[in-house]
C-alpha cells in the first residue's frame, strides 16, 4: 500500500511537471495573435461559431458562455441543440453535421470559426470529418478561422488564421493535457484586453466589501461569544448559591446533632 501511494504521489508530480513544460513550450505569439483576430471580428460586428468534438464540445459550450457574458461577443455552438445536432447526424450523416449547421447559420466573411481538437481534423485518417467539412466551408465563405488543438494541429492549424497547437510532452497523455490546456487558453482569451468588456463576478466584488462582511462576521462571534461567557457566569453564580445553602444546611445539621448528644 505504501508503495502505491507512492507511485500516486510520483504520478501526481509527473503531470504537473508535464503541465508546466507545455505552458512553457507554447507559442504565446500564436495565442496573442487569436486574441487580437478574434477582437477585431467581435468589433467588426461578426460572430462566433465554436466547435468541439467530445470533451471539446463541452468546451465549446463553456467558452460559448464565456465570451457572450465576458467578451459581449455574439457566439454559439452546435453541441448546444442537442435535437438540432442529432437530427443533422441521423439525416444528413456525421461529417456534414457540423458544415450544414454552419449554412443554416447563415454565416458570412464578418464571422468566424474557433476549433477546440485534439488532432484538428485529419480527413486522410477519418478523425474529426466533421470539423474538416465545417472549416472547408468556413474557408469558402472567407470566414476567419481560429484554433487551439493538439499534436501536429491537424487540419486546423493548416487552414487558420491563428492557432495555438499545444506541445506534446508525453505521448501517453496528449489528450488530458491538450484538453487541459486548452480551456487554460480559452480562459486566456476571454480574459485578454483586447476581448474582455465585463468584469467576472469575484474579481468585482471589492475588497472592502469583504472586509466589512469578514468584520461583521467577527463582530457576530464576539457578541456570541460574550452572551455565552455571561451565562456561563450566570451559571457560576447560581452554583456558588447553592453551594452556600448546602453549608448552612449542614452547619444547621451539626448544631441538631450536637444538641441532641
């Protein structure tokens, strides 16, 4: 047992170890870049269509969120209408799902296309057809396109306008840290000066007021604190009164007893 928890521990160090050379290895220019395109879409007036497939997808609704409430940047996802999604994938087959929910979006040059992939798309390979189709049409229309993908980018990364490719620094765990990173890099770009317009929730909430409800909570104690001392005094008192009466009652006692001898 002792040995497994060691082997978690060294795991548990490996990762994060991992993690910290990929933030390191990462091409921040390609991240600035995005930053600065997808700003320039959002105050041209376009839009944001963002797809994902897997955990990606729930990325995609994530950063759907993110950057209508953070960035007021108009965004959607496909993965967001499940009947529409499914219904497209029955009727229409897989790899088309995502292109024709794009023309049913009617989007235009003013729109673009953000990727969340592990590969990118690799048509050669079968991987992600879906997302080779949604960015073929995307190119056609001259929508901008934007990625944040792993390994070698796939076909994201040969067709975007910025893309931030996700180094591998173990070939046993690409997934988890392309995943991983991926939303670290999101949150980036929703956080970035050129995108953000709204503040988040925590970070709004001043740090005076925190501190006058950190004081009224200490305020709160005290005063608990100070009624709990006062009936313990009360309490003290009251034993002591009893303690007196018993004394008399048994110098009462004695004095019977020795009149009676």
């Amino acid at each position: 047992m002792q040995a497994a928890a060691e082997t978690m521990g060294s795991f548990t160090s490996t990762f994060l170890d991992e993690t910290r050379q990929i933030l390191e290895q990462i091409d921040h220019h390609s991240i600035e870049r995005m930053a600065r395109g997808l700003g320039q879409v959002r105050d041209a007036g376009g839009r944001l269509f963002i797809l994902g497939v897997g955990g990606s997808a729930g990325h995609a609704g994530h950063a759907v969120n993110d950057f209508r409430k953070i960035c007021n940047f108009e965004a959607y996802a496909p993965t967001d209408n499940v009947s529409e999604l499914t219904a497209r994938i029955n009727d229409e087959g897989w790899d088309t799902c995502y292109a024709n929910w794009l023309s049913a979006s009617r989007m235009s040059a003013k729109d673009a296309v953000l990727v969340f992939s592990v590969g990118g798309g690799n048509r050669e390979k079968q991987v992600s057809v879906n997302l080779v189709r949604a960015l073929e049409t995307a190119q056609r229309i001259g929508a901008r396109i934007f990625g944040i993908v792993g390994r070698d980018g796939g076909f994201t990364h040969q067709v975007a306008d910025a893309c931030a490719v996700i180094p591998v620094v173990s070939a046993d765990r690409i997934t988890p840290h392309t995943e991983g990173i991926c939303a670290v890099t999101w949150h980036l770009l929703v956080s970035h000066p050129a995108l953000q317009s709204a503040p988040t929730k925590w970070e709004s909430v001043s740090l005076q007021g925190l501190a006058e409800v950190t004081l009224a909570g200490a305020g709160e104690a005290d005063a608990q604190s100070n009624h709990v001392e006062a009936k313990s005094s009360h309490v003290e008192a009251k034993s002591s009164r009893v303690e007196a009466k018993s004394s008399r009652v048994e110098a009462k006692s004695s004095r019977v007893e020795a009149k009676s001898k």
